[in-house]
C-alpha cells in the first residue's frame, strides 16, 4: 500500500429519522470530501457508530464507500471488534470488496492483556495479511491501553503499517514516532493535539473535526506534515474551538448535531447514543461561526 498521508476523516454513518442507514447520503458524504480535498476516508469507525451496526450494515457501509469513492481516495474500513473471529470476518470483507486498509482497535470491554492484545492483532494480521492494518489506541474509549513495547512488537508482524494513536499525549507519540520502524505510519486520532504529533513527524490525522471542515483539515495536515508550523497554526488556532465543542459529549453526539446544523446529513443517532443535550447547542453554534462553517 501506497503509505497515506494527510486528512483522514473518521466518517459519521448517516441515518434516517427510523434509524436505518441513509445510503444515498452517505454517498453524497464521500464526493464532498473527495470535493474538499479529503486525503482518505475511514468508515466504520467509533465516529461511525461502529458499536450500534448491524454485522450486514457494517459490510454494506464498506462496500458502498469502496464503490461511491472508486478509488478516488482510500478507504480505510474500520473493521475492529472485542472478538479476534469477528475483526477477522469483517477484515475479510472488507478485502473483498476492495478497501485500502483496516482499522483494528484494541479489543474493548473485555480487557484483554498486552499478550492478548498482541496475539489478537497478529492473528488478523496473518489471516488477512494483505490488507495494511492500521492500530488503533484509544484507551479512553476502550479502557485497554496499548503500551509501547506492544506497538513495537507489532511493527514486526507483515501487514501491519501503521497506528492511530488516540491517546492525545505527546511524549507518549515521540517515542513512537523515534523507535517505530521509519515505513510504520504514527497517525493521530486527537484533533487538539494532531498539529503537534505532524510537526513532531506523524504522517496525518484521523479526524473527527474532518467531517464538518474537511478542506480546512486537509490544509492543515499538508502544512503540519510538511514543517510549515505558522501554516498549520493559523488554521489550528482557527479549528481549536470546534475541536473543544465536538467533545462536549461523547462522539458523534456533537458533530451529528454540527453536520444536521450545516446540513449535511441528518442528526440521527441510535441508541443508547441521545441527540445532544440542549444547553450545549449554543457552544457548538458558536464555535462553527466562529471558525466561518456557519455564516
């Protein structure tokens, strides 16, 4: 695989009012960032809803985005589970039907040991080797935390190129980007640290920001990646108050209600995610304003 670089949004799946997958929007999503300048899109993932899907809806998400985008941009699918069979069933699809890479995140709720947890991305390494996995450490949602002296066992296994490292510390990202091999990808999944984790060598950001500023994002990444920090600042500092409001409650709460706000794609969430409480409503609003996606 062609290493990526850049603006990766971690996409919202977008839904009817019923709660049934909205297909025709989300083809509509993948040609506006293909539009904006999106350097991959990523589906399936916590942004996406991933806990809430079916087994066929999370397939079908994948292979309707592998089929909108046509190989205009990647796909990276999101094919993660607490069950090693499961992220390997759905890793398989996603190779199927012609996805770029795979996001694996550490198995959650069932806290599996960092032997666990190397033995888990190994074996869907070896079971679908030839799809380029992407790790992923978010122990703020998964309350496993991926230690460092895993990652670097894990860059030896074939197959596995690259980690979105979620955590938002940025001695922690350092070491990785000093020790891991120099063709293993350090990507953050933190958009109020991601300038700094570029700047410090990462290759691009996993964003939840993306979906509603995607032309700003990928500016930013072309900036940070490349060293031009006065860049890259000048947009971060422009960003930093929507990075902070779409966290006001858990992810996609906020950005669903952003992207119904701008009119992108409705607000429906599915249980037992709740549509945004309404004391935050003017915080997000004012914060799209101000970075000018709301005029």
């Amino acid at each position: 695989m062609t290493p990526i670089t850049g603006s990766i949004v971690a996409l919202v799946t977008p839904m009817h009012e019923d709660g049934s997958v909205d297909y025709p929007t989300l083809r509509k999503l993948i040609d506006w960032h293909i539009a904006e300048g999106t350097d991959c899109i990523g589906v399936v993932g916590t942004t996406g809803e991933s806990p809430t899907v079916s087994i066929d809806e999370h397939q079908e998400i994948i292979r309707v985005s592998v089929e909108q985008a046509a190989g205009r941009v990647p796909i990276m699918a999101g094919c993660g589970a607490n069950s090693t069979a499961e992220a390997i069933e759905l890793a398989r699809f996603a190779k199927k039907v012609g996805a770029d890479c795979q996001l694996q995140v550490v198995p959650y709720y069932n806290k599996p040991t960092q032997e666990g947890q190397y033995r888990h991305f190994k074996a869907i390494a070896e079971a679908v080797g030839d799809l380029p996995m992407v790790l992923y450490n978010v122990p703020g949602r998964t309350v496993g935390d991926m230690l460092h002296d895993t990652v670097l066992r894990l860059t030896q296994v074939p197959g596995i190129v690259g980690i979105k490292e979620a955590t938002g510390n940025i001695e922690r990202a350092q070491w990785l980007i000093r020790e891991v091999p120099k063709d293993f990808a350090v990507y953050s999944g933190d958009d109020p640290t991601a300038v700094a984790l570029m700047l410090c060598g990462g290759q691009g950001n996993i964003s939840v920001t993306a979906n509603i500023a995607p032309k700003l994002m990928h500016e930013l990444c072309v900036a940070a990646v490349a060293g031009n920090v006065r860049a890259a600042m000048d947009i971060q500092l422009k960003l930093l108050p929507v990075h902070k409001q779409l966290f006001v409650e858990a992810n996609p709460i906020p950005v669903k209600w952003a992207m119904a706000r701008m009119g992108l794609c409705g607000g429906t969430l599915r249980l037992p995610m709740t549509p945004m409480a309404q004391s935050f409503e003017a915080g997000v609003e004012e914060a799209l304003r101000a970075s000018g996606l709301l005029k």
